[in-house]
C-alpha cells in the first residue's frame, strides 16, 4: 500500500466513519482509558540487512508516557516500517514492502527506552473496573494477518504472568472498523498464569504476517473501555462476512 493510497484512505473512509461514530454513539463513556491514540510522531524500519530494528520515545498521550516500538523482518528484499502520526495523520501504521513477512510490536511499559519489555513499568494499572474489552479504533487490514495484545501482571516482574487474545484478520478490511477484543478471549495465559486486569504492568501489541507478504494495517487509536455489546454483535458479523467473502 503506497503513502499516496493510505492518504485517500484516510482523507475519505477514515473521516467519515468517524463522525458516523460520534453521530450514532455519542460521547466516550467517563470510564474508558486511552491506551495510545498516536500523536507523538514516531517511526522505525527493518530491511532484509538489518532485519531487527527498535525505537522509544516519550509520548504523553500514551499510557505510561513513553511507547516502544520493534520489529523483526523474516522474508522479503524489501522493508517493514511501523510508524506513528505519519505525515501529519494520528495513526499507528504497520507498512509491509511487496513479499516482505514479519512482525511489528508496540509496547507500554513505562519510561525506560529498552526494547526489553519491563513487566512491571506501568506499576498496576486498574483496567478493569468498568471496563471489560480493548477497542481498535479505525482499523484497516488490506491482507490476512494477525494482531495480538498481551498484557502482563505487574506482581511478576519476570512476565510469566500474563494473558493474550489474538485476531485473525480476514483481509479486505478497507472501511475503517472498530474491533473489540473482550478481556474474556485473553484466554492464553502465561507460564505462571493468567494476568489481572486490575493490576498490569505492561501491554504488548503485535501485528505479524509470517504466512504472506505485504500486510499494511492502520489503527487510530486503543482504548480499554466497557465491552459495547451491541456494536460487538455487528463487529463479528462484519468479520464473518468479510471471512466468507474471501473463501469465494
């Protein structure tokens, strides 16, 4: 996906699906918590001679004020960019050269400029009184992926403690969309065991595609936020129809 296709994207599908949102939900419910919506600019890019690349930087709209950022590139001849805030659009976005697989993470852990993730940076951080689900916010996928968010106990400092969720992304995802990921499907727990909600330390997001090449993802913002069931209704249907269209 070239710069010049994100643009359209983002001038014309992205902005009018936002105002639809505000028109039909009204405002944030008082409880929800940003984790990241993408203000600070920041950028980092694996090629096929450096294929593990990392950033950090302060960013004070971020949980924890300061986001990480690594990647790892495992095919291709060409790069993997993640990149917040690109030319002047609030977004973190996960850009694929043609045949190029690999992962990109973003992690909140706190101040500590080091790509090893620390397990306890956020100190505890409550995010589950009222709340119930993450929410990617805007969500573009042109190609099959994955996308996974770990979150980590703050009591063990050594990580083991911790639970994932993972989506499967169909493709064909054009039309911004708002993607909840229940607390209820971080049903992969650490090797000490399933982490509190009401006590991480640390938030890992990762986005890979190790199966094909050129995956471009773009999300405006993650929140935790009490779980929309009615929007996650539509949210799934949506994800079944887009999976049943690919299989045609």
């Amino acid at each position: 996906m070239t710069p010049r296709t994100i643009r359209s994207i983002l001038a014309g599908k992205f902005v009018a699906t936002l105002w639809l949102s505000l028109i039909f939900t009204g405002p944030a419910s008082a409880s929800t918590i940003l984790i990241d919506d993408f203000v600070t600019p920041q950028s980092v890019t694996a090629t096929a001679s450096s294929p593990v690349a990392f950033s950090s930087v302060p960013a004070p709209e971020a949980i924890g004020g300061e986001r990480d950022m690594e990647l790892s590139l495992t095919g291709g001849f060409t790069s993997l960019s993640l990149s917040s805030n690109p030319f002047g659009g609030e977004l973190l976005v996960h850009d694929s050269g043609a045949t190029v697989t690999g992962s990109s993470v973003a992690v909140w852990d706190g101040p500590d400029a080091n790509s090893a993730i620390n397990y306890t940076g956020l100190g505890g951080v409550d995010l589950s009184t009222g709340l119930d689900a993450f929410m990617l916010n805007g969500l573009i996928a042109d190609l099959a992926g994955e996308i996974s968010v770990t979150v980590f106990d703050a009591s063990d400092a050594t990580g083991g403690t911790s639970s994932t969720s993972t989506l499967s992304l169909p493709g064909g995802m054009l039309v911004p969309t708002d993607v909840a990921l229940p607390y209820a499907s971080f049903t992969l727990a650490g090797i000490n065991g399933a982490a509190d909600f009401a006590n991480i330390g640390a938030i890992r997001l990762a986005i890979s595609n190790e199966t094909s090449g050129s995956l471009d993802v773009l999300i405006g913002s993650i929140t935790a936020v009490p779980e929309p069931s009615s929007a996650l209704g539509l949210i799934t249907a949506c994800f079944a129809g887009l999976g049943m269209l690919r299989r045609r």
